[in-house]
C-alpha cells in the first residue's frame, strides 16, 4: 500500500523531529571523540536527511548535504538501499488534498495559471529532492548508478515504479542529445577509456589487449561513442565500425586476425557491427540512434566514396522464439530442429532454406501484444528507420552465436533518404520496410507482418 503524507506543516514533523534526534546523537558523539560526525549509515537517517534536503535554504549547505546522502547511500548493502529506495517512493508522494484543491480551483476558473497550479502540486516531492541529490559533485554519475539499483529491485518490488518514472524522467532530460558528446575512441584514447571498451563490450567479447587493438588501430576500423559532461571519460553508448569494400556476410571475416587492411578512401561500405550500452541506470533512454546518425553524417564527409551504410547485427531472440514455437507445434520450426543438434549446422546444411524463412518470418512478421517486433535488436534498427536488408548464413559461428540465433545475422541498411519515412512508418503503422530479398523469404511476401500490423491497430483502434 502506498503511503501518501499528510498535507499541511504536520507533513514534515515526523522526519525533522526524526532529524533532530539523530543530530543531536552526532553532535554528542563528535564532542566525545573530537571528531566529525560519520555519514548517516541506515536507510531511515538517510530519509530524515532527503527531508531535510528539502527544507534547506542554503544552497552551499546543500550542496554538502546532498553529498553526504550519496556517499551514505552508495556505502549501504542492498537490503538497506531497497529500504531507502521504498521509503523515498512512499515518504515523498504528492499531497492528495493539495490537488483535489488545485482541481476544484481550475473547476472554477481553468485558466492557465490554474492548470499550472495543477501540475506544480501533482509533482512528487521525490522529484526535488532527486534534483536537490543532483546539485553534489559527481552527483549524476551516482543517481545513474542509484537507478541500476532501482531497476534491479523493481523486478520483485513493483511499488518502486514510481520512482522509477521519476528518476527516468530527470534523466531524460539530463541526458538529452543536446548535452551528449560524440568521440572517437582510438588506440590513442586513455587506458581507462580503454579498459571500459573491453568491459562494456556487449556483443562481440573482447578478450585480449591485442583483440581491441585489432578494432581500433587499423585504418579501416572506427569507435565512436556519446559521452556526457558530467561522466567525464565514462561512455554512455559505443558503436565500432568496419570501413569495407563490400557488405560483408560473416562477424568472422570483419574480425579475422591478419587480415588486409583496406585504404578508407577506397572503402565503399561502412559496417555498425557492435553497438553497446555502457550504463545499466541509463536503460531504457536512447541514445543509439542519434549516433548512428551522427556517425553516418561525419564518415560521409570524411570519406564521400561510402555508398552503403549497414550493420551486421545478431538476432538475440531467434533461437528461443523458434525452440517455443516448435513446441508449440509449429510445424516448419519442428522440421528445422528435428535432425541433430543445433551445434552441427554447416554451410551446406539441406535445412537451410527453411531455417532461412523462418529467420525472416521472426524478424519481419513476429509481433508482440503491441504488434512490435519481438526481436529487441530489430526493433532498435527498424525504430531507427533502417530497412531489413539480408540474412546471413552461418554468419557468427561461435558458442554465443550458434546458442542465440543458430549463427544467423542480418544487415539492416541505414539509407539516409528513407530513415524518417520508415521510421514513421513502423512507429505510427508497425509497417515494416523489408528488401526483396528478405520479403522473397516469406510465404506470402509481407502477409504476416501486414496481419500483424493491422491486427494491432485494429485492436488500439478499437
């Protein structure tokens, strides 16, 4: 049950005497030993201090007491940090009387300056004291690392969703493309800048020193990243590019050691082929489309000879999407999977074809409640305005790669002409842009995904 606090100076009662109590203790302590007062170290001494942080006038004051609430936060174990996150849902809430009043005013006169009282009491008191926490040095970092936190607990708390859209919505706008950063990461990049590549590398491992130099030294190769003011030299996001002469069918060849290195000016194709999110509290704001756009626009002027922009990218979902439909007697994925095991596809498997179709049939044509793609890579891709251009036969032959998608990838083409037009397409129809190719695949062309998008709409509509 949430707890709304009671409207009116008695709201603040209970925590400033909680508050006073507790410095009272300190400053006890701090006389007997001649030392300062430690940081509070419970989750209740935190809350009075959030309350407190709200009463402050002072605005160097509090500055250090935002300060003291972060560091104190970031020391407890994650019992005590899930009660803190509880409290600070509940303890915080906006004032129902205060609306109800707001709302029958507006009744009376609903005029803007009304409407605006509505939303200036509607707003939850744990959204000043968040934005309160973010004045402290490195705070940002700290409240990123406090939503990973929150995003963890969630999964069996669900009464922490407030706070979550709360926390999500200041970050948005702390995070928005405005204040981000692009940066190309190189071999000459700072170690540490270095060591996080290696460490959020999310898509192809990187195991070796050597592995990293191979991607980032070489003429042909390119990391960018978007960066955030107040992270410093912490990325948010990172794609590594693969300046080639043709679209490239297999993870293997782009990252073969020894292989030729190709002159950028004569490169005709740029391949995204990893793109990685850095930061778990950041989940859920988008930051990738922005740099693939922003890095399709700054390679096109360095190097006008590129034609293509793809990517080459995995397909997380396939392999569990096509092992639950076979048992739910799909009879195309039960032929697919009946003759040996996964691990022993090869390249002239005869179940090629079929596995093909049904490759496609999940990227294009599966959809979820919403009739969005099920598929989370495709329906960043697809998002973006990208057009499912071609799937990819044993084309990421590793353990992760034959596990997830029985070493399937596929090339999704950024076509700077029809990005918005597609993107509009899948954001207001779900109408997916598939090449001939991929659409060829299907039986019929483009019949699932039409069903699926209409039947979704029909189904809003409705």
């Amino acid at each position: 049950m949430t707890a709304h606090a009671p409207s009116g100076h008695d709201r603040n009662r209970p925590a400033k005497d909680l508050l006073e109590t507790l410095f009272r203790r300190l400053r006890k302590l701090a006389q007997a030993t001649g030392r300062p007062p430690a940081a509070p170290s419970d989750p209740e001494a935190l809350i009075a201090q959030c309350q407190a942080l709200l009463d402050e006038r002072s605005q160097s004051s509090g500055v250090h007491l935002a300060g003291d609430i972060l560091a104190a936060y970031g020391a407890l174990a994650d019992e005590d940090k899930h009660r803190f996150l509880s409290a600070l849902a509940q303890g915080f809430a906006p004032d129902a009387e205060a609306i109800r009043g707001a709302m029958a005013a507006y009744d009376a006169d609903p005029s803007p300056l009304c409407m605006a009282a509505i939303s200036r009491v509607a707003e939850a008191p744990r959204q000043e004291v968040l934005r309160r926490l973010n004045q402290a040095p490195m705070a940002t970092g700290a409240l990123v690392n406090m939503r990973a936190d929150l995003l963890r607990f969630l999964r069996d708390d669900p009464g922490l969703r407030v706070l979550d859209q709360d926390l999500s919505h200041l970050l948005r706008s702390w995070f928005n493309r405005g204040f981000l950063v692009m940066r190309r990461i190189d071999w000459s990049s700072p170690a540490d800048l270095l060591e996080r590549i290696i460490r959020y590398e999310a898509v192809h491992s990187i195991a070796t020193w050597d592995e990293l130099r191979a991607r980032l030294l070489p003429s042909d190769r390119r990391c960018y990243g978007f960066f955030h003011p107040a992270l410093g030299d912490e990325p948010l996001i990172f794609v590594e590019v693969a300046l080639c002469a043709e679209v490239p069918s297999s993870i293997q060849s782009l990252l073969a050691q020894g292989r030729d290195e190709l002159d950028p000016a004569q490169a005709k194709v740029a391949v995204f082929y990893s793109i990685s999110n850095c930061q778990a509290g950041l989940a859920g704001i988008s930051f990738g489309q922005f740099l693939i756009k922003q890095v399709v626009e700054d390679l096109g002027a360095e190097y006008p000879g590129l034609e293509t922009y793809v990517t080459l990218s995995p397909i997380p979902g396939f392999a569990r999407w096509l092992k639950k439909a076979a048992g739910d007697g799909d009879e195309a994925a039960q032929a697919a999977l009946e003759h040996g095991p996964m691990h022993e596809w090869h390249a002239h498997d005869p179940r090629r074809a079929a596995l093909m179709r049904l490759g496609a049939r999940y990227l294009v044509g599966e959809r979820d409640g919403e009739g969005r793609l099920l598929d989370s890579v495709a329906r960043f891709h697809v998002g973006n305005g990208a057009r499912v251009e071609r799937l990819c036969w044993m084309a990421d032959t590793s353990a992760r790669g034959m596990a997830q998608s029985h070493a399937l990838m596929v090339n999704y083409l950024y076509d700077l002409k029809t990005v918005e037009s597609n993107h509009n397409a899948y954001a207001r129809h779900r109408v997916v842009n598939a090449s001939a190719a991929i659409n060829g695949l299907l039986a019929p062309p483009r019949k699932l995904w039409r069903a699926a998008g209409e039947a979704y709409f029909a189904k809003r509509s409705a």
